[in-house]
C-alpha cells in the first residue's frame, strides 16, 4: 500500500447479500462510493454474517448474492485498484470488536433503534426474529470502528445506525482510552482515543420509495429495480409503480410520488422533466405516459452498466471475483487486526500479538 493511500481518511460501508442491489443503492450510497474513491481510502464490506440474521437457512442464496452484490459494485464503477472489498465474514476482528462493543450500549437502546424497528415491520418479522437480529446493528459499529472510518456514505435508513456507532466510539475512548467527554467529535484521536467518531454521508435521494409507492425500495420486499434489470423487466416493473392517483385528470402530486421520484433522479432532460411536472399536476397526463419515459431514462442509465456486468457472467466471472475478494480482504485484515489490537491494548487485554493468514 503506498504512503498516500493509508494517509487518506478512510470510508467504511456496506450492503447485505439479502439480494441484488437496486436504484436506492445508487442513489442513496454508491453514487458517493464512486465518486469519493479518489479522495478516501475506501473499504466497502459485503455484510455476509449479517446476511444470516434473517436468512440462516439460506446458505447457498447468501454465498449468490455474495458473488452477485460485488458483480454490481464493480458494473457501477467501484474500482478494484483504488477500492478494497471486504467479505464481513473472514475478518475475525469485526467479531471480536462486535462483543466488546455490545457491552457499550443498553440492551434498550438497541431493541429502541427505529431502523430495527422499521425493518422488523416491513419484513413482517413479529416477534420470532432471531436473537441475531437485533444484534447485526452492534455489528455495524464494528464494521466501521474496525476500520476506524471517518465517513460512512449511508441511505437515510442507516442514520439510527450510524449515531450508535457515534456513542459506542465516544464511549470506548472515555472508557478506556481516558478521552475527556467533553472532547469535541472531531478532536477523539488527537486526544489519544482509539476510533474517530464517524459521520453519515446521505445520497442525493437518501430514502428512494419502491415501486408499492409506500416503503422505501429495499432488496428483501419486493419493489426493487435492480441494476441488473434488463429492459423489458424495467419497463414491466416501472408500468406496476403505485401513485395512488385515480384518474389522468385528476391533478397529480409530485410530493412522496415514487414515479416522479424515479424520473428526478434518472431523466437528464431537466427541460422535459420540468415539463412533465406542469403537465401532470395540471391532470393533462395520465401515469401510463410518465412511466414509458421514466421506464426509457432508467433503462439509459442501467444499459452501460448491465454491459459492465456482461462481463462477470459465468464461472470465470466467479473465479475472477472470488480472487479479488480474497486479496482485498487479506489486506482489510491488517488494517482490522491493527484496530483490534490497538483497542485490546486500550481495555488491557494485551496479553500476546496474534497474526492472521487469509
Ligand atoms: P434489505 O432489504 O436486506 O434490508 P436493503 O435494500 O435495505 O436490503 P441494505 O443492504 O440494507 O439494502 O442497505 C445498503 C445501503 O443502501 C445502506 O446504506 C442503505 O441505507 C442504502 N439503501 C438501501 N435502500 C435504499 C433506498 N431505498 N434509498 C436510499 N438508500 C438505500
Ligand atoms: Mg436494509
């Protein structure tokens, strides 16, 4: 690694294998992956582990989408020679920071998330979620603090998420690295704590709604445009968007409308979007007509990036993503393993030095 990339303040993010990605991925984190690759060093972590907290007996759909979430990073334009992709799973230090920190916060405070919240109801998970579940959102702070991150470009979803993450490192460094907790965020280290206390990124769109017009777009509901969606699915799923409007004449509403959601962030033609939103709200055009030109914007902005993906097709594509998975993640091992031994030598369990090979 050269000087400049371990000088660079790095960012830490994620998806999970819960199935492909989707245009509220674009919008609300990729797009920022890609464009701060150059000024970041930047770590972007396939939540395996994670991913069995709602899917234990799926094993063989969670090593897929494993495959299929790092063939989408690399068809958007994340690049392997300035990015470093992690497998969640074959770093042991975000484990083993995932149990220290658990003792940081209140049981209540975690089951109180509303992100855990939002999702136990979206996903219709009742009461018989597994005790995992709750617990993958103390996971989060270690994938981040394992990396000790300064920037974490999320959907809005995660910010819950990501203020844990603030006070478990705030309370890690009071604790045992004896920082004053009247130390400004900013000043943690230079005031001899372990972790930055990370910031969110929030995309352009930070919460894209799916194509039921209600929930957020999400991989595990079913109202997802992927972005390996070919034209005829786009067009198909894009025809079914709910806007809750009656009839073509009725005065459209633009507010909380997934399509025209969709049309702000796709259509290049600021002229005709601009065009489409007087038309519409005045009841001159139906639904049908937005979607057809929405469906035709998606699909423009998908086309490069499904032959990107054309790429990675087969078992040579696996092959080839499979060796950057392992590369990258041996390397995200030292950086992981220096965090955990910085952080045990602060909670004085420095008891050896341990080296791992992956
Ligand atoms: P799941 O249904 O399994 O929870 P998901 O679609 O919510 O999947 P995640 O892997 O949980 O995807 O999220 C990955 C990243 O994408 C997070 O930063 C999250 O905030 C962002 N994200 C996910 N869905 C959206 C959305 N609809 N709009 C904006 N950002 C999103
Ligand atoms: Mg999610």
């Amino acid at each position: 690694m050269t000087a400049s990339i371990a000088s660079r303040a790095r960012i830490l993010t994620g998806d999970t294998p819960t199935g492909r990605l989707h245009l509220g991925h674009w919008v609300g984190s990729l797009e920022n992956r890609v464009r701060l690759q150059d000024q970041y060093d930047c770590y972007f972590l396939i939540a395996n582990m994670h991913a069995y907290t709602t899917r234990a007996e799926k094993a063989v759909d969670v090593r897929r989408d494993t495959l299929e979430i790092a063939k989408d990073w690399l068809s958007v334009g994340i690049d392997p020679e300035r990015s470093t992709l992690v497998l969640q799973t074959e770093i042991p230090a975000i484990a083993e920071l995932s149990w220290y920190f658990a003792m940081l916060l209140p049981f209540n405070r975690v089951m109180r998330n509303p992100t855990l919240k939002a999702e136990i109801e979206a996903k219709d998970l009742g009461d018989h979620y597994s005790f995992g579940f709750p617990l993958y959102a103390v996971g989060q702070c270690a994938d981040i603090l394992a990396f000790r991150a300064e920037l974490v470009p999320v959907g809005e979803d995660q910010k819950a998420h990501i203020e844990m993450c603030r006070e478990v490192a705030r309370s890690f460094n009071r604790i045992y690295s004896g920082v004053d907790p009247t130390t400004k965020d900013d000043d943690a280290v230079a005031n001899g704590g372990v972790f930055p206390i990370p910031s969110a990124l929030l995309g352009r769109i930070s919460r894209l709604i799916g194509t039921d017009g209600k929930h957020k777009m999400s991989k595990s509901l079913d109202n997802a445009i992927f972005l390996s969606d070919d034209t005829a699915t786009i067009l198909k799923k894009t025809k079914k968007v709910v806007t809750g409007r009656q009839s073509a004449t009725d005065p459209g509403v633009i507010e909380n409308n997934a399509l025209f959601q969709y049309a702000r962030a796709f259509m290049t033609d600021t002229a005709r979007y601009a065009e489409l939103e007087t038309l519409y709200t005045a009841g001159q055009i139906g639904d049908g007509d937005v979607k057809k030109e929405v469906a035709g914007a998606i699909d423009t902005f998908l086309a490069p990036i499904r032959e990107r993906r054309a790429g990675f097709e087969g078992t040579q594509g696996d092959a080839r993503i499979l060796e950057i998975l392992r590369e990258h993640t041996s390397r995200a091992n030292a950086v992981a393993e220096e965090t955990l031994r910085m952080a045990k030598a602060a909670m004085k369990l420095d008891y050896g030095a341990r080296t791992i090979s992956f």
